[in-house]
C-alpha cells in the first residue's frame, strides 16, 4: 500500500484499540499506529480479528472510494452498489 493511502487509513483505524485487545502483537514487534494498521490489512482481515473506527466514527464510503478510485471504473459510484 503507498504512503499516502496509509496515512489516510491511520486517521479512521483505532490502532490503540486494536494494539490493547491483541496483545500477542507485540511479541510480533507490532508497536506503532502504522505496524498494527500494516498487521491489520495483511493478516488482521483473515484472521477474523475486530477492530473499530477512532472516536465512534463510521464507515464512509466517499473516504473509500477517494482511496481507490479505481472502483469507478468498474461502474461502482456509489454506496449503494
């Protein structure tokens, strides 16, 4: 993943929580916001592991499709598709 999608993920994903409810991260050297963030996008995903939005905050589908718009080129515009 670039740099820049990163650094947009980072403001909606709650790396605290994430980093305080698995604790076995760290024996994985999971210890920055952009490490468990990394662990959640490559492993967390499928290993069926919860994690929340920072601050109560929801999913939004303009934030996603601003990360990739490439979804619109396969005719998905909006929320609703």
């Amino acid at each position: 993943m670039d740099r820049e999608k990163l650094k947009k993920l980072i403001k909606w994903f709650d790396c605290k929580f994430y980093l305080k409810k698995y604790k076995d991260l760290v024996n994985c050297n999971v210890k920055t916001e952009e490490e468990a963030l990394l662990h959640f996008l490559n492993n967390g995903i499928v290993e069926n592991r919860n994690f929340q939005f920072v601050n109560g905050l929801t999913f939004e589908w303009e934030f996603y499709m601003e990360i990739y718009p490439e979804l619109s080129s396969h005719g998905i515009l909006n929320k609703h598709q």
